[in-house]
C-alpha cells in the first residue's frame, strides 16, 4: 500500500472490514451490536455511527454505540529506514445505557463489540507487509457516560514506492 | 317598591372589649370584598386533579399586572383563613398555579405565594401505573452553553429546578427519567439527580419537593416518546375474559430480570394470584413446575421455600449459558409459565 496514500487506504479498508467483511457474519454481528435495524444497510452507519475519524462530530444526544478510528504513522522503522511503523488505533464507544445485552451474550456490549472488532483486524494480512499485531486494548470511560474500549494494532508499511 | 335588607346582619357587641369586638367583625371585611367584582372564581385542585377533591372558592388575586416576565409567573392568591394547604394547585385563568409558600394570615385573612406551572411531567411507577404532575420550572444552569465534551465527544447539558406538590406519588419521581419536551414527538430526556424533601416543608401546611433534572440522552430502545414516557415498560394486566372466565390470574415475579446467573447466587420467584371474580384464593392448591432440557437438568437446582415461593440455582458451565428454563406456577386449571434465561455473570 505504499505510495503515500497509506491512511487514506487503510481508512477505506478499515471501514470496509467492520461494515462489508468477507466472513459476512463477523460484518453483521458488529452491526447488529450497534444498531440492529441497520443490519442490511450497513453503510447508514458510516457517519451516524462509525466515523472515520477519531472525535464525534456532532454532539450526542441519543443513546448510541460509536467506532471512531486514527491510522497513524508515528516513526520511521527504527529497524529499517525503508520501512515505517504504522497504528491503527480503533474506539468503540457505548452509552452507559446502552451497555447491557440480551443475557445468551453473557458480555457487555462494549466489550463484545470490541472483540468482534478484535476478530476483524488481529492477524489481519491486508495491511502492510505482515499481519497486523494486536499492540493495546484499553478502557475508559467518556465524560462518565460513555464506556470507551480502545484497540490499537500494529504493522509496517514500506517508507517509499519500489521502483 | 322594591326594599334591600342586609344578607349578613352584623352581630351586636355589648361587651365592649377591643378583642370581641374585632373576632365579630374580622371575617366581614373579607367576605363582603370576596363578593364584590375584586374577586376571582378559582379551583382548588389537590395534587392528583381529582374533581372529587376539587373546591371552588374566592379569591382576590395580587400581582395578576405584574412588570417583569419573571413576575408575571407568580400570583398571589387571598381568601377566607384555612382555603388554602402548599402543594395544592390554584386553577385560574385557564392554567395551574402551584402553592408553593406557606399559607399565612393575619387574623383577617389568608394569603399564599403561588408559580405557574408550565409544563406537565409524566412517569411510570414501579408498579406500571402512569403519575403526572403539573410542576414549576426555573433553569439551573442559565448560562450553560448546552453541550459539554472532550476530544472524544460532546454531550448535550441542561438542568431545571422542578418544583412538584409533595405526596406519594410525587416522590416516585426521584432517580427516574423524565421527557421535558413540548414538542409533539419529544427527545429532550432529563434524569431526576436530586430531590430535597425538606427545604419546602411545612409540617402543619403541606409542602412541595424540589428536584434537579439533568440533561440526559434519548433511548430509542426504552423511551416511548408517543405515550410521553421514559424507560416504558408493558404493565402488567391480569387477563379476564367473558366467555371463559378464569378462575385464577397468575404472575410470577422476581427481583430483576427473569435471569440466572450460571455459578452466580440461588434467585426468588414468587407467584401472585388474582382472582378474577374477587374470590379469595386457597394458596395451597399451587403447585411449581421447573422444565429444561435433558443435558441442562444435571446443572439446575431447585427448591420451593413457600408455597408462593420457589429458589433457582444454576452450576456454571458454558454449555448452558444462554439457554433458558422454563418455569410454571399452576394454580387450580389455570397456569402461568415464564422463561428464566441463564446468563454467566454479566
């Protein structure tokens, strides 16, 4: 993916794991947690509640789940000035009311979001020149009513086209 | 020739003492201004709105020409000693006012503080029953920009102080989660935060609560912005049909969801009966049947500890998490069965 245009790629690839994934069933699971009336229309979600971009734009009134993302490119590889290190780092953001699921879960829907988001990109080998690594997964919580589950994943990209 | 007469003859004083002379004389004064022009019809309504409870008096109204738009939200209100109790309303002029001071007279008459009220809360009680409230509201928050956040989001702000009558059903309010919305599908949602009982309390003159309501976010999942109620639930009703009427309604109840927890502590079910023709029901006649599935029996345990009352445990084992039982209550011919999910602790 090297070329320059690496987070503008990596952002469509991102969003089209999560809402159109190959293992269909990973894709409606994730929606179906978010909000299951969008289940068959997926791309409703883009800018309602996936973003691809890290803050929400608009303030929030509703009791929703959210995805924001960053892809970032922090350093040049401190192993090899050809290559570069690249984060993906991906939020998944629940209202406090909006955290309990249906028992047969037996998770909260913060966490089961995150694992299904877990499932898509750990390993994943579309992004750079091996697999994505699973680097950090965090919780916080948002202005004490919004859970926040923070998953970052790893890789690297070349630095340059090849000639 | 037509000849007038007095209505209320005044009474004679022979004593000649100051006090005599003005108790025969104290409630004239009132009266005879109650029935001149300077005086209002209004209704007093106590906080439910019963008609049945409802009185029609007189009243001289003060500050009804007030000079500040604050001001032209409170009325006093002046009758006869003992009319008026804080915390009743005050119907006049086609709106509610709310008593909210404490009833004081000066021997001659009785005068009260009233706000208007401007909007109607509408919430549900434990029990299912709909309460709704004519109340008060001033802003707690007047120079809040209406959104708070971070990098990450924004979340509406905005807080009312509620002045309600203090009954009953008024403090049910307290913790719940209320439309504050005059529009015809409403979403702006506020939460009960806080409730003083006692800063408008008077022990002998009723009282008012004061709560602050606190921007909260819409729950399409739960709110039910058609009926006007927040966190909605189905209350329930006992079925009775004419053709064939039951003898018996039953509803099983727990504290908290139909769960258990797989590993997690034994839970109460009760059984309440109705009697549909009010008969009284012999309790003895019930019986408890707990059914699931042949691989999930050697892990669910159970014992009636009442009649009324049956304990479920469950051992944990991920085979069984997510699957039900399915538990019935029978009493004389007629049953109740409910699904009881098994969770695993979350």
């Amino acid at each position: 993916m090297a070329g320059g245009n690496e987070i503008i790629q990596y952002k469509n690839r991102i969003i089209k794991d999560i809402l159109h994934n190959s293992d269909s069933t990973l894709s409606t699971d994730i929606v179906t947690a978010i909000d299951p009336e969008a289940v068959g229309e997926e791309d409703s979600l883009l800018y309602e509640n996936v973003f691809p971009y890290l803050r929400i734009p608009d303030t929030v009134d509703e009791v929703k789940a959210f995805i924001t993302m960053s892809v970032d490119m922090p350093r040049v590889s401190t192993k090899n000035y050809f290559f570069k290190d690249m984060v993906i780092t991906i939020n998944v953001l629940v209202h406090q009311d909006y955290m309990k699921m249906p028992p047969r879960y037996s998770a909260t829907r913060c966490d089961y979001i995150a694992s299904l988001i877990n499932k898509v990109f750990n390993k994943n080998p579309n992004y750079g020149n091996r697999p994505l690594e699973y680097v950090s997964d965090v919780e916080s919580i948002v202005l004490n009513k919004f859970f926040m589950r923070s998953l970052r994943f790893r890789c690297d990209e070349m630095n340059s086209t090849r000639c | 020739m037509k000849s007038w007469y007095l209505i209320n003859p005044p009474s004679t004083n022979s004593g000649g003492f100051e006090d005599e002379s003005f108790n025969d004389y104290r409630y004239d004064a009132i009266s005879d201004i109650l029935g001149t022009e300077l005086a209002s019809d209004i209704v007093i309504y106590k906080s439910d709105l019963s008609e049945d409870t409802s009185v029609n008096v007189r009243a001289v109204v003060q500050n009804n020409t007030a000079a500040t738009y604050l001001n032209a939200m409170q009325r006093e209100f002046i009758s006869t000693p003992g009319t008026f109790t804080s915390g009743d309303y005050v119907y006049f002029e086609g709106e509610y006012w709310l008593i909210v001071g404490r009833p004081g007279t000066n021997k001659v008459y009785e005068k009260v503080v009233t706000l208007l009220c401007q909007y109607k809360l509408k919430w549900q009680k434990d029990d299912g029953s709909v309460v709704e409230r004519w109340a008060n509201f001033t802003s707690a928050s007047k120079y809040d920009k209406g959104e708070a956040g971070n990098y990450v989001l924004y979340l509406t702000t905005n807080n009312y102080t509620i002045l309600m009558p203090q009954d009953k059903d008024s403090e049910t309010i307290d913790g719940r989660r209320v439309f504050v919305d005059l529009s015809d599908e409403p979403r702006k949602v506020f939460r009960i935060t806080r409730d003083d009982d006692v800063l408008l309390n008077y022990p002998q003159h009723g009282g008012i609560f004061t709560f602050i309501a606190s921007k909260d976010e819409f729950d399409p999942h739960k709110d039910n912005p058609e009926l006007g109620l927040c966190d909605y639930f189905e209350p329930f009703v006992p079925e009775i049909t004419e053709d064939d009427p039951p003898v018996v309604t039953i509803d099983i109840t727990c504290k908290g969801e139909k769960m258990v927890v797989a590993g997690g502590n034994p839970k109460t079910f009760t059984a309440n009966f109705y009697s549909s023709d009010g008969q009284d029901v012999d309790e003895r006649s019930m019986t408890w049947t707990v059914t699931c599935t042949p691989e999930n029996e050697q892990y669910v345990h159970y014992e009636v500890i009442d009649i009324q009352k049956i304990r479920i445990q469950v051992d944990y084992d991920t085979s069984i998490i997510g699957t039900s039982i399915m538990l019935t209550a029978k009493c004389y011919n007629d049953s109740e069965s409910i699904y009881v999910e098994i969770g695993g602790g979350i």
